[in-house]
C-alpha cells in the first residue's frame, strides 16, 4: 500500500512538473513574441497577415509565383498591348479600312468610251470596178454619261457616313472586348490574391500542428486529436493546389487575349485589388453613357446615312444624258466637198415606267426602322447602366461592414480560441470551428472584392468608358 502511494505521488509530481514546465514555455514564447512583433493580444503566434498584403512565401513543390509588381503589367499596360496585338480588333480595323476605301469608289466618275468604227468598204466588184476603199469612212466616237442632281456628292457622303457607322462599331466592339479583358485581369488579381491566403493559412496551420506535437509529447493532448489535427492539414494543400489551377488558368486566358505567347510562370499582373466607398450619382453616369456609348452613336450616325440613302434614291431616279462626239474621214454625203465631218449626240432616257420608286419607298422605311433602332439602343444604355450601378451599390454596401468589422473580428476570435486551445482553455471542436470560420470570413471578403472590380467593369462597360478604374 504504501509503494502504491509513493507511485501515485511520484506521478502526479511528474505531470505537475511536466505542467509547470509547459506554461514556462508558453511564457518564453509569449515574451519573444511581444519583442518581436510589438503586440500582447492573441496567440503567441504571429498575427495573420491582411489577405492583400500577403508576401510572396514558398512552400514545398509549389511553383513560386513571381513577385506582383517586379516584371508585372500593370492594367494600363495590359490595355495597351491588347489593343496593339488582339487579331479580333485588327481584323475589324480592317473593316474600318476597307469601308474607307469605298469613299473613293463612291466618287469616281464614269468612265467615258471610245468606239472607233469603219463602214463602205467595197466587197465585190461592180460593173467592172473593184475600188475597196474609195469609199470607206472611218469614225472615232467618244461619249459620257453626265450625272446629275447630285448623285456623285451623295454616293461619297454616304459613304463616309458608312465609314463613321464602322468606326463607331469598331469602338463598341473595343468597349465589349476591354470588359472581357478587364474580367480576365481581375480574375487573375483574385487567384493570385487567395492562393497567398491559403498558403498563409497552410503556414500558420504548419505552427499550430507544431504546437499540438508539443503538447502531445507533453502528455497534454490525445492521440487522436493530434491526428485530427494532422488530418486536416489535405484541406489546406487541397486549396493550394486549387488556387494555383485557377490562377494559371486564368493567367491562360489572359494571354490568350493578348495574343501573347509568354510562358505563364513567366507572365505575370499587378494592380491594386481592393474597393472604394466613393459613388457617383446615377444621373452622373447615365449622361455620360449618353454622350460616349459608340453603339449608341452608330444607330445615329446610321439615321443620317438612311437619310442621305433617301435622298440617293431620289437623285437616282431622275435622268442622267449620254453626249457623244464623233470625227468622220471621208463619209458617204451628198456634200462631195465633205471628206472630214464632225458630229454630235444627245442620249435621253425616258423614265416612263422605271422611276427607281421602290427604292425611294424603301430608303423611306428605313429611316424609321433606324430611329426606332436608336430609340432601343438609346433604352438599353439606360438598362446597362442602372443594373450595373446596382450591382456596384450592393457589392459596396457588402464589402464596407467586411472592411471595418468582420474581417478584424474573425481574426480576432481565431487567434483568441487559438490562444485558449493551445491552455487547454478550448476544446478541439472550438478551435477548428474558429478556423474555418476565419478562412471562411476571409475568402468571402476576397470573392466580394473581385466581384466589385468586375461589377466596376460592367459599369465601365455600360458608360462607354473608364469612369471607375
């Protein structure tokens, strides 16, 4: 009985050294925390750092990512060289150049001809006399259609309004391109973005499995919850692994849209990945949408070529005269002193029947088929822009409350249920939950930001223009 006691009490004197011994090593730890980082409160980890600030860490068989800002385009240059390399946009800038062309074929004159004929040349003889080119004449003619009413200065002017209709279809379909772009480039600010949150958080997980051996060997914590612990750490390499697959593809579809050949652990972007409170009025965009959408111009710009094509019509309809000139050597007058002669012609259609009617009645038709074309794509602007405006308005009022409180509060609670587990203060369910819930808070934060950028985009898009960068 009394070697049972003395086993008892040599035990519980190991464990309360053991014990002891532990919370010196919490002390140590806390102490070179608070001279190495400056702060008392959580853990006696380092803080987390802010999701946008993560630096650039490597990891074991990862790819190391170059560094945002070192060899990064920035959006500005991105814009530049798509605008410079896409084969989309060269090939419709053709086009423009091709409808700028016919400008010149619009205004050429028509061509004069030339008719050279000869006749009385005799075939056979009669009575005896063979004499085959006495009495051949010969006559050079040359006539010229002469247009009028105009109809030269109104095939250029039309013309040249179709060359403004292309420009302003080129610009639009540069407005859709550079919203498809600029979703691309957020896209890849985004992976890159929560790729250094899940390595952040594979890093600080890497220290709390650290600490749970410690205990373990300390006889502090079971085997099974160590295990756990472990267990849960293909969660944090499984988001790795996800997040690099995203930010390479979306860095694919990135230079797919550059026509840029740069291997992709070579190419890399930078720019600010964060949001504004700050919003125009409405009004504000919906009048500049009004004044810069190229769409919108172009449904215009096509009533005034349906007007000048009104009036084409008209002038087309009316009769052009054909004059002709002629010089005769040797023709068969009754004036035998005649041998060289001048004459002259007068060709007048008469418009009995053909008076080109349809054409005026459908070049009628078709400029109220294009006011009404306008007045749809003068609504639509109205449309894009309020639903943008909305969308932006509500990723803000989101985003605001995630950037001042639930961001701070969700590391909070991490690092303070954290600092209780590694105590013995928590229990293990406590601590996981708390960290879910921090990577939780943290990539939905993240997910709102690149939703903002991209509802900014559609904003842009709507307007005509950049009016948010």
């Amino acid at each position: 009985m009394n070697n049972m006691t003395a086993d008892i009490l040599r035990s519980m004197n190991q464990t309360i050294f053991a014990y002891i011994l532990l919370l010196f090593c919490a002390a140590g730890a806390r102490a070179q925390q608070i001279q190495q980082y400056g702060h008392t409160s959580g853990s006696n980890l380092p803080d987390m750092p802010k999701p946008l600030q993560l630096a650039q860490s490597t990891i074991p068989g990862l790819p190391t990512p170059q560094v945002a800002g070192s060899s990064g385009l920035t959006w500005d240059q991105v814009k530049a060289k798509f605008e410079a390399a896409n084969p989309v946009l060269k090939s419709d800038q053709s086009n423009v150049d091709e409808m700028k062309a016919e400008e010149i074929t619009a205004y050429l004159r028509p061509n004069p001809d030339f008719t050279l004929s000869a006749d009385g040349t005799q075939l056979v003889p009669h009575e005896g006399y063979w004499r085959p080119t006495s009495g051949t004449q010969v006559q050079p003619n040359f006539s010229y259609l002469h247009e009028r009413d105009h109809k030269r200065e109104l095939r250029l002017q039309s013309a040249q309004e179709g060359t403004q209709i292309a420009a302003s279809q080129h610009q639009d379909l540069n407005r859709n391109m550079l919203f498809v772009l600029r979703s691309a480039f957020v896209e890849t600010l985004q992976a890159k973005a929560i790729l250094e949150l899940a390595k952040a958080d594979l890093e600080y997980y890497d220290k709390i499995i650290s600490i749970s051996q410690d205990r373990f060997k300390a006889g502090d914590l079971a085997q099974i919850d160590l295990d756990r612990i472990e267990l849960l750490r293909v969660q944090y390499e499984s988001e790795i692994q996800s997040a690099i697959v995203n930010l390479r593809t979306s860095k694919i579809a990135l230079l797919q849209l550059l026509d840029d050949r740069t291997p992709v652990d070579q190419f890399d972007v930078t720019g600010p990945f964060d949001f504004s409170g700050d919003l125009k009025p409405l009004t504000d965009f919906e009048q500049s949408a009004l004044d810069a959408r190229p769409d919108l111009l172009a449904a215009i710009q096509s009533i005034e070529q349906s007007k000048t094509n009104h009036k084409l019509a008209i002038a087309n309809g009316s009769t052009d005269p054909t004059f002709g000139l002629w010089y005769t050597y040797n023709p068969s007058f009754y004036n035998p002193y005649a041998q060289q002669t001048l004459g002259l012609s007068v060709n007048i259609p008469l418009r009995i029947f053909d008076k080109n009617q349809g054409e005026k009645q459908r070049t009628l038709i078709d400029i109220d088929r294009n006011q009404q074309l306008t007045d749809a794509a003068r609504a639509q602007v109205f449309s894009d822009v309020d639903s943008a405006y909305e969308q932006v308005r509500s990723n803000i009022a989101l985003l605001i409350p995630y950037r001042d409180k639930y961001k701070d509060q969700a590391t909070r609670v991490r690092d303070t249920v954290t600092f209780s587990y590694e105590h013995g203060g928590a229990s293990l369910m406590d601590f996981l939950n708390a960290q879910s819930d921090y990577r939780v808070v943290q990539l939905a934060y993240l997910q709102l930001v690149g939703a903002y950028l991209t509802a900014a985009g559609q904003v842009n898009l709507a307007v005509g223009r950049e009016v948010i960068p």
